[in-house]
C-alpha cells in the first residue's frame, strides 16, 4: 500500500487552509516545503513549533522536509550550505520525519557539467555520510538545470555514494522539461527509486497536467513500482498555476482537480493507497 502526500504549500501559504483542503481530500502527510510564504529551513522556531502543534493535533505527518537543499550553484561554497543542511536535519529530528527531498547543485550558465562532476559526487557523498549517521534517507530529485537532470547523471550520483541514506524522488515532469525519455529513466532508476513525485507534463503544451493527463506514465510508473515492493510515498506536486525553479502553485480548486486524477489513476489499475 502506498501513501499520499502533497506539497501543500501549492494550495495556499496558510497552514491551516493546507490542512483543511487535505484533509477534504483524504490525504493526511504533506511535504513540508514552506508556510506563511516562508520556506521550511527559514522558518523561526516560534513558528514551527505552532507548526507541529498543529499537525499533531490535526493527525497529520510529514512525507518529507522538502528541503531546498543542493539548490545552489556548484561552484558556490559549500561549508555554509552544509550548516543549512545540518539545520534541515534537525528539522528532521523535530517533525520526526527521518526524510528530506535533496538537489544536486545548479551548473554555471554556460558550463558543461561534467566540469563539476567530481565537487557534486563529493558534495553529494558527503551529505549522505551525514544523514546516516543521523538516521535520515535523503531523496535525490531530478529537476532542470541541476547536474542531475536527466536520468544518467542522478543514477551516476547515486551509484557513486552508494548508501542507503540517499535514494531517488523520481520526478517524471522534470525529465521530460529536459527532454528525457520518462520510459529510459524509470528503466535506469526504478530499483532506486524510494519517492515518486506526482506531478505530471504535455510537452505540446508545455504546461503541467493533472496525473495521467500528460506524458509522465504515472498510473504506470505507481503500478510497476507497487509490484516491485514499493510502500513510500506518492507525492502530490501537480504545478497547475505557477511552475518555477523555487516555486509552484496549483490553488485549492485546482488541487482538488490533481488529487481526483490521481485517485482515479490508482483505482483503475487496483493501487490500495491511504
């Protein structure tokens, strides 16, 4: 059986509206990206701990601290990153949710990325070496412009770290915005796959579509994924408003639009799911 999350920061910056939308939706995690127009690792602590007030009195859970993480150039320095790191594993820690949805660094305009191959994998291993040893899986998401954009270089990453504290968020719509195969990808990362993000993609259209509207084989990348084992989490993401680099929004509407066709989507092929 799966589990159903969303960014819920996509339907509105207002925690409690959040919450109430999921819960009229049957979907009781989230994917802590930002409230109150505030991204998650700059949060105050006043304002998280109202925060987990109201998600342990609401009986909600966190899919993951949907971190920000590796969302910095590659030749930018990385010692203050990895203290913004440290912070979101204390978040971790604080919501009791052991995961974090991670990047792998932006690329210089202009720069070929293998030029910043060896600084990412060491970036990268070293971030794993640290969320082991704090009892935290990280989840590697694929996204435009970052070195692991397409599905060679996120499987290069996770083949070089080679730890159980760093597995894959496949992002079908991200591939396909970099002109990626979905089929080839989820060929090359379904075995290391421990997140799927549900957000799908109309490349004619160049725009967001609800799950199993566009190219993203999602109801059969869930399916195949189920059969293979898989138990985590299928993530709500479905950018049907505003789509960008650091920020999407779909509206409470429209995010009911996404949650129906996903259900929809999981029902046709038998998915249990909660």
């Amino acid at each position: 059986m799966i589990r159903l999350s969303a960014f819920a920061d996509e339907i509105s910056p207002d925690p409690v509206e959040q919450i109430d939308v999921l819960s009229r939706h049957g979907i009781r995690h989230i994917e802590f990206r930002s409230i109150h127009g505030t991204n998650v690792l700059d949060l105050t602590a006043a304002q998280n701990h109202a925060f987990r007030a109201i998600l342990r009195d609401r009986d909600f859970g966190l899919s993951a601290i949907g971190s920000p993480i590796g969302k910095i150039k590659a030749d930018e320095p990385f010692e203050p990153h990895l203290e913004r790191f440290e912070h979101a594993l204390d978040l971790a820690e604080f919501y009791e949710c052991p995961r974090i949805r991670i990047f792998s660094y932006y690329i210089p305009a202009g720069d070929d990325p293998a030029a910043h191959k060896d600084e990412v994998l060491r970036r990268m291993a070293e971030k794993a070496r640290i969320a082991a040893d704090r009892g935290v899986t990280l989840f590697l998401e694929n996204e435009k412009g970052i070195y692991g954009d397409t599905a060679a270089r996120v499987s290069e990453i996770l083949e070089f770290v080679d730890s159980p504290a760093l597995t894959h968020a496949f992002d079908p719509a991200n591939y396909l915005e970099v002109g990626q195969s979905v089929d080839d990808a989820w060929a090359l990362l379904r075995e290391r796959t421990g997140h799927i993000h549900v957000k799908d993609y109309d490349s004619k259209l160049k725009k967001n579509v609800p799950a199993g509207q566009g190219e993203g084989q999602i109801p059969r990348i869930i399916d195949e994924a189920v059969s293979n084992g898989f138990e985590g989490f299928c993530t709500l993401e479905p950018h049907l408003v505003v789509a960008e680099a650091m920020y999407g929004f779909t509206g409470p509407e429209r995010f009911g639009d996404a949650a129906k066709a996903l259900k929809e989507a999981l029902n046709r092929k038998g998915i249990a799911y909660r």
